[in-house]
C-alpha cells in the first residue's frame, strides 16, 4: 500500500521569528533595596529591580549572608580550599542574542572585605558568569541550611544551567564554558562559576580563552567592578570578555582583561537570563567575605516578532507504508530551521 505524506508546517511558521532594530537597555539593576532576598525558602520570580538570591558553598557560611540597601554579603571562614558563590535569575525567560552586534553583560560592583586574592593567593578564582537556565530556578534551602557539599544528593536546579564565566586566578584567567551538568550523588553539579576541584566544582567544562599570566592582588577594604560581555558575531559565535576594574564602575584602571570566541563544540547557547558571581579560596588563614553593591545585566538585544516569508512550501510525497522519505522547504528569515 501506498501513502501520500504531506508536512505539517504551521508550527515551524509560528517559531521562526524573523528580526527587528536593535536597542540599548538595561534588563535588570538591583542595589538590594527593591525587595530581593537571600536564601529564601519560597524564592520570587525576578522582576526588573529584584530577585532571589541564593548562595551555594562548600564550608559553613560566615558570616550569615544577609542583603540591606546597597549590600548584599556572603563568605566563608579561613579555608585550605572552599567555595562560595550566589546564584539568581534576572528574566523568568532567556534573552536572545540574535543578530551580529547584539551584546549582554553583566556588571558587578562590590568590595574585598576580606580575603579575596591576598598577596599571595596562590590558585584562588574569582568567578562570574551568564547562564540559560531552561526556566529552572537555583536550589531553594535544604534542611539544615544551604550548603552544597559533597554529601548531598541534589537533582536539577542549576545542574541543568548552561552558559559561559570567566574566572580570575593569579595566574592564567580563563573564559570557559559551563555545560548542563549530568545527575550525580554530589553537590558539585549545581556549582557555576568555579572549576578544578574534583568534589565541589562542576565538571565537562571547556576553556575558550587564556589570558597571559597576571599577578592579581585585591585590597582589603577596597572596592572593585567586574564585567562579564557576551556579544554575537555570527551565526553560533560569540565573542567573550571578562574585565576586572579598581573602583566603583569602569572609569577605574582595568586590572584584568581577557577574552575569546565561542563558537562549534563550545557554543552553547545564545539566551541568558541567569548569573553567578563567587570565589575559590585556595589560602588557609583568612577568612574569604564579599560585599556586593550593585548587579546589572544589561545589553543591545534585537526584537524578533514577525515570521518568515516560506518561498517554496514541502511537496508532497507517495512512499510505500513504512518507508521513509524526505521533505524540503524554502524560507527567508532569521536562523529559519524546521
């Protein structure tokens, strides 16, 4: 017996968007005095001036992490090796880099209480990074408190976010990727913007950039900005940068900048709506603390709203029942796929 196939293609018409003026914005801008939280238990989707933060580390979390106007606070004790870092999302949906030209990053300012890069910090990082998070929000607290550690079991949430982060050392800083994260019977799968443990940092991650080797020492006491800047250059390319200033925004002198292309094996998504920001102490005898001012995500991003012109629709194809066959279409619009 014979079958005529005919293509259904109205869902393909209804997702492939075709673009159009790009404009600056900003996307999201909290100096913690708009109803953010920490470590809540019933965290709040994120509106334009607010979110719910919420910290992951791998030792006991000291001080208490605590958020008031103009600063949010978190860290560790003295540690030979810990991490700690706050995980957030800024949209409830990804924002699409889309066409050449469109950029996002991710602006951070705040201060080294203590124990961020001393002057010999030995291989600690300083981590930041955008991520898609598949619409899943990060891990709300455990019994017993929020700790990620390795003897905790904890499935989906951030395990399953994907993006990009730099990572400072005193050494060679890096951009590297960070990939959905494979179920484990450890914490270290929930982990963003940190690498090289094999316990408490997550894993797969590929370096799309090296920096040459820079001598990085942060003041106790002083404030400094960070910015993380992701931008299309292509069609599945984009182009990375992670710099580091002394002083509140970027008027101050750069003290790290490095960057690199994402693009084939490392490209791994071009929508964003989560961030991460944290550190790696890697030096017993300070205790590591972090006062944060401000975040902002901001960035030119091309509206998409309209579909594509389909030049030649799929014709239609007699096969025996069965077998396969193959369908084509002709469309004109932006990375029109079906």
């Amino acid at each position: 017996m014979n079958k005529t196939m005919r293509l259904p293609i109205l869902t393909t018409v209804l997702v492939c968007l075709a673009a159009q003026m790009t404009q600056a914005e900003v996307f999201f801008s909290d100096a913690f005095s708009g109803g953010s939280t920490i470590n809540s238990g019933t965290p709040a989707d994120p509106t334009s001036t607010s979110t719910a933060y919420q910290m992951l580390s791998t030792k006991t979390q000291t001080p208490a992490p605590a958020i008031a106007p103009g600063d949010l606070l978190f860290g560790i004790p003295s540690t030979s090796s810990g991490v700690m870092e706050i995980q957030a999302l800024f949209a409830t949906n990804p924002m699409a880099l889309v066409m050449p030209g469109d950029n996002i990053q991710l602006t951070i300012v705040f201060t080294n209480t203590s124990g961020i890069f001393p002057a010999s910090p030995g291989s600690s990082q300083l981590g930041i990074g955008l991520f898609n998070s598949g619409n899943i929000v990060p891990f709300a607290p455990l019994p017993g408190g929020t700790n990620v550690t390795t003897r905790l079991t904890i499935t989906d949430y951030t395990e399953k976010w994907q993006g990009y982060f730099g990572q400072i050392v005193s050494g060679t800083s890096k951009i590297l990727t960070r990939p959905s994260q494979a179920s484990a019977t450890d914490g270290w799968n929930q982990e963003l913007v940190l690498s090289g443990s094999s316990s408490s940092t997550a894993r797969n991650q590929a370096t799309i950039a090296s920096s040459a080797s820079t001598p990085v020492s942060l003041n106790t006491g002083e404030a400094y900005t960070e910015v993380l800047s992701i931008t299309m250059n292509d069609v599945n390319s984009l182009a990375i940068t992670n710099t580091l200033y002394s002083g509140i925004g970027t008027g101050g002198t750069v003290l790290v900048s490095y960057g690199g292309i994402a693009a084939n094996s490392t490209f791994l998504t071009g929508g964003f709506n989560g961030f991460g920001f944290g550190y790696q102490s890697k030096v017993a005898g300070s205790a590591s603390t972090i006062d944060v001012s401000s975040i902002e995500v901001s960035g030119s991003i091309t509206p998409v709203s309209s579909p594509p012109a389909i030049n030649q629709q799929p014709v239609d194809v007699t096969v025996p029942n069965g077998a396969s066959c193959f369908f084509s279409v002709d469309a004109t619009g932006y990375n029109v796929t079906y």
